[in-house]
C-alpha cells in the first residue's frame, strides 16, 4: 500500500491474490482455453484494488500500471475552462477516440492536411501517439526513476512496458501540454474524475480557489463520455491480450468472464462493474449539465461518424469542420490506418464492430440475464437508453405478415409485440412517453416542415435519375392523418407523380416496410426498410417522432415534410400548378376548383383557404386530439383518469356537433376539400378501432356505432360517400394494428424493466377480447344510397 503526498486524501493499493468465485453452475462446466491473457493482465482480473481514502468502502478493481498518487492528483486537478476530460470504459473505443480527438484539435488543418508542428511533436506530448492515462503515471521524473510504488515491478519488463504503452512521461507533462490540454481516463463519475468539473459549496475539501460565505465554485472543463453496448463491450474484454484464464463459464480459475462481467459490488474486473461505471458517469453527466458534457456512443461513431464528429466539433466550441479535415480525419481514424500508425496502441487495436456478441453462444438465457442486470442498475438513465437497441439480437415486435398478405379477418394482436421507440440525437431510444407515465415531452425536436417555401414550389413533372417520381410518400393505413395524405393523393390523381409504399406496421425500430422501399436510395436493397432509416439520412443527429406520412424527396434525399396537414397542402397546390386536370370522374364534380373557368380541381382553394382553415381548428382537430387521449387511457393501465374522461366528453360533443353541421350539406364547406379527408378518415377508424381500443364504448355518453347503426344518419352518410371516393387508400386490413398497442405499452416497459422479456414473447392480456367485424362495417360502406 502506499499514502498519498501533497494533498488531504489518503490512500490504498491492495494487493488482491485471489477474487472470491461467483455462485453459478456455470463454474462446473470445466473449459481449457487456448492463447490465455496472463494472470492479471487484459482479459483476466488485475490483482489490485483502488481505495479513494481510507473511508472509502467500495474500492475498485485497477490494472497493475494504476498510480493511485496521480488517480489522486487528477481527481484535484485545478482545471481550465478549456480542459477536456475524455471519461471512456473499458473496450469501449478509448483508442479510437482519443486518436479522432487528437486528429481533430491539434493535427489537421481547415484543408485537411497535417499540420506540420503538431507531427514533429507527437512524440514529445502525451497522448498524441495514442492515450496517456494520467492515473498509470508518476508525479515527477524522479519518483518514475526510483519507482516509488514498484509499479515496473509489477510485471516483467514493467518499465519498458509501461513506456511503451504510455510513453515516457510523467504528470508534469501533462499540466505543460499545450491547450487545449486533454486528459483520457478510464476513471468515472464524480468520486473519481475531476472535481474542477462540477459545481461545488466552498466549504468542500482540497479545492483551491474557494470563495468565503455560501456562494458556489462553478465547474470549469468539459466532459466527453464514451459508451458502448455493454455486450459488446464483454466480448472485446474477452479477446484483449488474449482470452482470460477462467474462460466464458468458468473452470478451476475463476468464474469466467461472463459471471464475472454480471458482478456488481464485487467485480473483479479492471474499474469494477461495466454497469455501474456508466451509472455513475449518467450521473455525473446530468451534474455537469449538457453545456459542458457531451456523451458519444461508440455505435453512433460507427454508424454516422461524419455527424457525430461534427457534433463534437460544435461541443468543443471549435470552428465549422470542414469537409476536408472532415475526410481527412475519418482516414485518419479507419481501422487500417490505425493498425499501421506510429500509435503506441496500435497493438491495443481490434477491429469493434456492432453486435459481435451474437456470435457468442451464451444461451439465451444468460443474455436475458445480461439484459435484466442493464435494466435494474440502469432503468432510467438516457445515456443507457441508446445503448439497450444494439443489445437486441434482432427488432422485436416485426409484423408477422405484410399489408397485402393480410386480410379482413387477421388478429396482429398475435404477432410479437414491438417495443415503442422515438429518435433522439439521431440514436433509437424507447419512447418516454410510454415507457413513463409522464406528460408528452418537452424535448425540442427537430422539424422537418416543408424544405420547399413558399408552397407552390413542389414540382410534381420532375423526376428521379431513373425515371421514376422525384417525390415519394411513406404512409400507414393504421394511421389516420398518414391515410389522409394517401386519400389526397388519390383524389387529386397523382399516383403516377408521386409514388407511395406503405407501411406492415410498426416494430421494435419504428415503422417498418417488409419488402423494403421502392425510392432512392434503398429500391434496390433487399429486406425490410425502416422509416428511422430516412430521417437519420435527412438529419443524422435529429430529436423526433418517426411519424408518418413522410414526405421523401429522392433527389435530394431529404425530407420535404413530416406534417400531414402541410403534405396535403404542398401536394394539392403541385397538382393545380400541373395545369391539367389529372382527377378520377366520380370527383371531378365533387371537388373544389382553383380558377374561375372551374377547370383545376384542388383540395386547397384560395378563396376558401382561411375558411378551411377555421374549420379544421374548430371542427376536425378537437375530435382528434380528444380521441388522442385515447392513448392516454392506453398508456395507463386502462385508467380513466380526469384527462381520459374530459376527453371522452369531448369527443362526443363534437360528433354531435358535426352530425348537425352535416344535417344540411353534403361537405364541411360548399364542396370538397382537404378537410374534409382529414375528418373522414379519423371517421373510419370509430366503428373498426376507437369505441373498443380507447374504452369509448363504457362510456355512459355512448349511444351506438356510426356505420352500422342509424344514431349518427349525416355522418353515417358523409362517411360512406367520402370512403367511395377514396376506396383504393382506405387499407381496413391495416386497422386492426392498432390493438397492438396497448401490447407495445406492456411490452416497452417490461423490456426496460429488471423482469424484462424475451423479444419474441407474445402478450395474451387482450387476445380473448373480440374485435369489431370489419366485414360488416366496409359492407355498410359499400351499401348504396
């Protein structure tokens, strides 16, 4: 053991000969594995443990290189507002990482060519020729020389080793090095990483700079935290140095590494608990605050490195990255280039990837294990959430048929549930509105209204390189306001102008097309598309709902818009800008006109766009947010809460309000219009959906169905002339998707709970409920005047 100098704290190196064997039958299964780490080094248990100061109950597991004199040295740092703390886990890309930070504060300039300064003197500062961990140095040069703490005694060749590895530096050097400084480290959370980080009361201890009275020491520094998924990150710890002594399951040497990986207050392993160093960095993150920490997930880097460089960049308060240090520094940072670089680490490099761990023949029932460990240490916190989508072995809840193969009398209640799923930062993380019963988030979100103002600049005569429409629309028949946009489409004849898919529904990943999607750039990928996939192309970092419809340009491949109110619009004013008339006969007569020759039909005639307008917000939008609450009812339990219940009144109230508005007209207004698609297809969805999903039917205010009964005659009879208009976009195979929600609710929690389930598990609460006959509801439809 060794006592700290210079400074309040105390501590302890304890030397650790032998870790306690976890209690498993999995240490009866004896393995004999080949090119074994050696003992305490890489994939096996380092022999010493790190106590902060003598008070400290909880020490954890440290490589034998660990000074605990500069782990305590960095923890007191008196930093500088430009100071970054680069906090990042154990095989979870630290050298990746630390070679892009390099790359992009001190080596590349604005045109992407090396700076030549900075290459004369990598080797002169630390961390430039791969990381420098200031806890696996010494203070001084002269404590390395007399090598106070025996750390060179520790393993053979240990002072050449270390050196090659860290360079030959000491923690004098890294104070001079030049700003910003950048400290690497595999310590975490607020007991272990600067103090100087977070904001403190000035009666804390061993803090220099403090004011006398109440006032707070503000944090200086920034703190860049780098995760992986912790499966992923197990198997690399498998294979570095070699794979560990006591195998995956266990044997004579210990309970093997995946026993060992589960452990949490006991974790042998180097820094202790993989789960509980990122709940402690989640926290010290949400401390910091997100102005001054910045978290990167290692498969975000992978997946969009070009952005979340670019985030970086932005976070560190550098100027605009261009795009040639951009290019310069992701062939800097490939695979190859670091295998063949002068880094010290490069030896420390394996090539990651994502979901490597599937080749790993566990069992499922110890991944399940794996998953409910994540869940209890880590429910709840946001840096987790990303990392618990590349932990499925694959995207739960996918539809079992797609849309064309189904039929009036398929049950989608017996397919697997899909977990629900929202974007955030361009990562897929469960839906905090389900997963919580919490109100809707105030999270900005990226908005994609329409890239193409002001709107009559949607040109519907040009096309894709290949001839084909140059916009496309991704649609639900599940969903009403995506429905709408289809019906539009339909009315107003540009089916050969803009061209469609629609959705099998939803899955663990958001909306998903089974036989992928027939626009650039994926027509010619096979499998399934996800809707997730065209807005992370649009906005590799965007914070939003992957909603339909989706408004796809494959020119650009952006997206034009996610709003179905302004799609319908953007599209109706596009067709009128054609020229010509392209609608079917039965609508022709029926459909407003733009001009005064009544030639051009549009669903969005000028002289009436403000009263459209007014209708929408005094007719049509209150139905819809009131039935909306039905997914407040969902979301608990089947509750009816004060909001549930007001909503149900309101949605009563409103279709009688529009049963008399229709009593003497044959549309909302003088003929047909954009409204009036909206209203009818949230119509349609009452007799199929709403009265049984969203509990309307108990409802004391409940008087009867709309189609198949007589109680709302005007509505009866606008309904059934709208669905004859629209028919080929009205998709009642796709309705019924809808009672997997309350599925999906159950599902996403039990998923992110410490019960946890398998993705292929089926819930039986509501299958024995019979569905409404959608045979009688479209022959009710079909029925003539």
């Amino acid at each position: 053991s060794g006592k700290g100098k210079g400074n309040d704290d105390g501590f302890n190196l304890q030397y650790i000969d032998q870790f306690p064997m976890a209690n498993s039958d999995d240490t009866k299964r004896s393995q004999k594995p080949s090119g074994l780490a050696p003992p305490g080094v890489g994939s096996n248990p380092p022999k010493y443990r790190y106590k902060k100061n003598d008070d400290d109950n909880a020490p954890i597991p440290v490589p034998w290189w660990f000074n605990p004199s500069t782990a305590n040295l960095i923890h007191n740092l008196s930093l500088e507002d430009d100071d970054i703390i680069v906090s990042s886990g154990v095989k979870m890309g630290t050298t990746w990482l630390t070679n892009l930070l390099v790359s992009l504060l001190y080596e590349y300039d604005d045109d992407g060519n090396l700076i030549p300064e900075a290459v004369a003197n990598r080797g002169k500062i630390p961390g430039r020729l791969g990381q420098t961990y200031p806890e696996g140095m010494y203070a001084t040069r002269e404590e390395k020389e007399r090598d106070e703490l025996g750390i060179y005694a520790r393993v053979p060749e240990g002072g050449k080793k270390c050196d090659a590895v860290f360079g030959d530096f000491v923690w004098e050097d890294l104070l001079k090095m030049p700003r910003p400084r950048m400290f690497v480290t595999h310590l975490f959370g607020r007991k272990y990483l600067p103090r100087g980080l977070f904001d403190e009361d000035n009666n804390d201890v061993g803090i220099s700079g403090t004011v006398a009275g109440n006032t707070k020491r503000k944090g200086k520094g920034r703190l860049i935290v780098m995760v992986r998924n912790l499966k992923d990150s197990m198997c690399s710890l498998h294979n570095f140095r070699g794979t560990p002594m006591d195998g995956w399951l266990g044997n004579e040497h210990g309970p093997g590494l995946f026993r060992r990986w589960l452990m949490l207050d006991d974790c042998p392993n180097s820094m202790g608990s993989a789960f509980y160093w990122v709940r402690e960095n989640c926290l010290a993150v949400e401390n910091i605050g997100i102005e001054r920490a910045l978290v990167v997930h290692y498969e975000g880097l992978i997946l969009n490195f070009g952005a979340q460089l670019k985030r970086i960049n932005a976070f560190l308060g550098l100027p605009d990255l261009t795009e040639a240090k951009l290019h310069a520094i992701a062939k800097a940072c490939s695979f190859k280039s670091m295998e063949t670089s002068q880094l010290r680490t490069r030896a420390n490099c394996r090539k990651g990837g994502i979901g490597s761990w599937k080749d790993v023949d566990l069992g499922e029932e110890r991944w399940a294990e794996l998953d409910k460990t994540f869940n209890n240490v880590l429910a709840g916190e946001e840096i987790a959430d990303p990392m618990r989508f590349f932990q499925f072995r694959e995207i739960p809840g996918m539809p079992l048929l797609s849309t064309k193969d189904c039929d009036l009398n398929t049950d989608p209640r017996c397919w697997p549930p899909p977990s629900l799923v929202t974007l955030r930062e361009g990562m897929i993380v469960p839906d905090p509105y389900f997963l919580k019963n919490t109100a809707k988030s105030n999270v900005e979100t990226t908005q994609f209204k329409s890239t193409i103002r002001p709107g009559r600049h949607l040109r519907l005569e040009e096309t894709a390189n290949d001839g084909s429409p140059r916009f496309h629309l991704f649609v639900a028949g599940s969903c009403p306001l995506a429905s709408s946009v289809a019906g539009a489409r339909l009315i107003l004849g540009l089916e050969h102008s803009i061209s469609m898919d629609v959705s099998d529904g939803q899955s663990g990943a958001g909306w998903v097309f089974l036989n992928g999607a027939t626009c650039s750039p994926w027509k010619d990928r096979e499998g399934p598309f996800w809707l997730y996939e065209a807005y992370q192309l649009a906005d590799p970092l965007c914070t939003a709902s992957v909603s339909v419809p989706l408004l796809w340009d494959t020119k650009t491949h952006k997206i034009v818009s996610n709003d179905c109110w302004e799609i319908s619009k953007l599209i109706s004013d596009a067709s009128s800008d054609l020229g010509f008339c392209s609608c079917p006969k039965n609508v022709l007569h029926v459909i407003s006109k733009q001009d005064r020759n009544n030639s051009i039909p549009t669903l969005f005639p000028d002289d009436l766009k403000q009263d459209i307008e007014q209708m929408l917000k005094s007719s049509v939008e209150p139905l819809l947010d009131a039935v909306e609450t039905g997914y407040e009812y969902l979301r608990n339990g089947k509750v009816e809460t004060p909001l549930v219940l007001k909503g149900r009144i309101k949605v009563f109230a409103m279709l009688d309000k529009l049963e008399e508005l229709l009593g003497n007209r044959s549309y909302l207004l003088d003929n047909l219009t954009g409204v009036d698609v909206r209203l009818a297809f949230c119509l349609l969805q009452f007799d199929a959906c709403y009265w049984d999903l969203f509990g309307l039917r108990s409802s004391e205010k409940y008087r009867g169905p709309i189609l198949t009964s007589d109680i709302y005659p005007n509505l009866k009879a606008y309904t059934r002339e709208m669905y004859q208009l629209m028919k080929p976009a009205v998709y009642f195979e796709s309705f019924r998707q809808l009672y997997r929600l309350g599925q999906a609710i159950e599902f996403t929690r039990d998923s992110y709970s410490c019960n946890g389930v398998t993705s292929n598990k089926i819930l039986n609460g509501d299958n024995e409920e019979q569905l409404p006959d959608l045979h009688k509801i479209v022959a009710a439809l079909e029925m003539p005047k």
